[in-house]
C-alpha cells in the first residue's frame, strides 16, 4: 500500500482515538486518569505481544546497542513522554470543543512545528528543505483553524485557551512523530517504537495522576461499564504509533501530516456527524475549514519532501 494512503489511514485511527479517549475522560470527569487508562491499556497489549515476539526483543537490542554506541541521544527514548503529555491535553480538550475543532487546531500545531522538525533532520530520513510551498501548506492549515471556528467566536461554549492548547497538543505530536522516527531507525522494528512510546507515556502518566491524587487536585473515579469502546484508546495507540514511526522517516513529518490531515478529519467530522460530542454541532465555517485544510495537503504534495543534499 502506498505510503501516503498509509500516512491518511493514521489520520482516521488518530480522530477515533480522539472522541475514544474524549469520551472516557467526560464520563470519568477526570482527565488525567483517562489519558493513564488509555496508555496502561495499550501497554498491556504491546507488551503481551512482545512476550511472543522475537523481532520486538530484537529490535530493543538493536536500540540498546545504538545508545551505547552513542548512535542515538538517551533523550530521544522519551518521545513516549511526550506523547503521554499529548493524550493528558487531548482527553481534557475533545469533550470542550469536539473532535473535528481539535482535530483542526491540532493540525495547526503540527505543521509549523513540522517545518522545524524537518529541516533539522530529526526524523533520520534526511533534512528537508523550508522552502515556499511547504511553508503555505503550513499556513493554509493555519487559517483553517481561524475559519473552522469563526462562527463560534462570540459563544460562551468555545474556550479559547482549549483551542490553545490543542495547537499545543499538535505540537508536541510534531516533535514526537519526528522522534519516533529516529528511534524506528535504530530499532528497525515498529512495534519496539510502540512499547517504548508506552512504556514512557505510561510511567509519566502514572506519576502525575498519583501526584495530583496525592495533594487532592483529583480523586481515583469507578471504572464506567461501557460503551466498550471508550476503552479502544490504547488500542488505537499502538496501532498508530507503528504506522506513524516507520512512515514519517520516508515522507517526513510535515508531508506526512498533511496526508494524514485528509484521513483525520474525514473521520472527525463524520464522529461529529454521527456521534457528536454533547453540545457540538457541525456548521459551514468548520466545513470550511476542513476544505481549506485539504487544500493545504495539496499545496505541500510529496514532491516538497525530498531530502537536502548533505
């Protein structure tokens, strides 16, 4: 299957890890113990597959070799810490402003942060040049985010500073996605990727809940019986973070986010369509939006990816 086709797929798996995740958090009323669910959930799994897995161990000695050698910085390892950071925001942002909004803004966030990424080569694919079109993708995504929310500018329902934060949340995503990279270079393994993403995000999660329980800023809340698929969060993760560290080192990060950008708000706004969150409509400014935001996946193209000459 065609990387770009692949790089889209992620995008559909992101927006329902998103109202997954979202959902969770709203009937928990506690964030942070969603977003510690979510990653422990897809922990469990990733680590019962590596107990069956040659290639996984395999790929952890690889890893392990690569630092000692000094290949690789002991800091890349923690991209999963960032994206324990990313799913914290994300469970908290979803049930305010819905899915497709996020979605949106997050895009916002991951594509200047993409530009930078690139052109330092974080991904291990090669630096890639900022050059003029990659720089209006970026900026068309940008105004989509403006666009998407223009009729909800005077309602007491936004929350700005939400709609902050997920551009945040997209950043982080950036930084992550190019990291992850470096470390599928050194592994050769995906899902090595993935159980070190969740064994990081998982660790960060499970302090900062323990912390915040400890001085009374949350309290642990009873597991809800279902729907079952507010629990698929985790699930989700894993599957997206092996798509996304072996894909981001060929198309980099931002080619790679703007053909996601197709799938994920395909998949958002259809969420928002058929299972919205509670208070969120679907109006013609977020459509628009979106339309622009696929405009800016045309804008960028995979041509615009092709690495500097070193």
């Amino acid at each position: 299957m065609r990387l770009d086709l692949l790089a889209a797929l992620s995008g559909i798996l992101i927006s329902m890890q998103a109202r997954a995740n979202g959902e969770l958090s709203l009937r928990l009323n506690n964030g942070l113990q969603a977003a510690f669910i979510s990653f422990s959930s897809g922990l469990l799994i990733i680590a019962i597959i590596s107990i069956f897995s040659p290639t996984i161990k395999s790929g952890a000695k690889r890893l392990r070799a690569a630092v000692v050698a000094k290949e690789i910085a002991p800091w890349t390892l923690f991209a999963g810490a960032l994206g324990g950071a990313f799913v914290a925001v994300q469970t908290q942002i979803v049930p305010l402003i819905g899915v497709a909004i996020y979605s949106v803004a997050s895009i916002a966030g991951q594509g200047a942060t993409s530009l930078i990424v690139d052109r330092i080569g974080l991904t291990g694919g090669g630096k890639k040049p900022i050059s003029p079109r990659r720089i209006t993708a970026a900026v068309v995504t940008v105004l989509a985010v403006l666009v998407s929310v223009l009729d909800r500018i005077d309602a007491k329902d936004l929350s700005f500073i939400a709609v902050v934060l997920a551009g945040v949340a997209g950043a982080i995503v950036g930084v992550q996605r190019a990291m992850n990279g470096l470390i599928n270079e050194h592994s050769k393994q995906s899902f090595t990727t993935s159980l070190l993403n969740f064994i990081m995000g998982s660790s960060v999660l499970g302090i900062a809940l323990l912390v915040a329980v400890a001085i009374g800023k949350v309290e642990f809340v009873p597991l809800p019986a279902g729907p079952w698929w507010i629990y698929m969060g985790g699930t989700i993760g894993v599957i997206y973070i092996a798509f996304t560290s072996t894909i981001v080192q060929h198309l980099g990060v931002l080619t790679f986010t703007l053909f996601s950008t197709g799938g994920q708000l395909v998949g958002a706004l259809l969420i928002d369509i058929y299972s919205p969150t509670k208070g969120v409509s679907v109006s013609a400014y977020l459509v628009s939006g979106i339309v622009m935001t696929f405009l800016g996946v045309l804008v960028g193209g995979v041509n615009s990816s092709k690495p500097l000459k070193r």
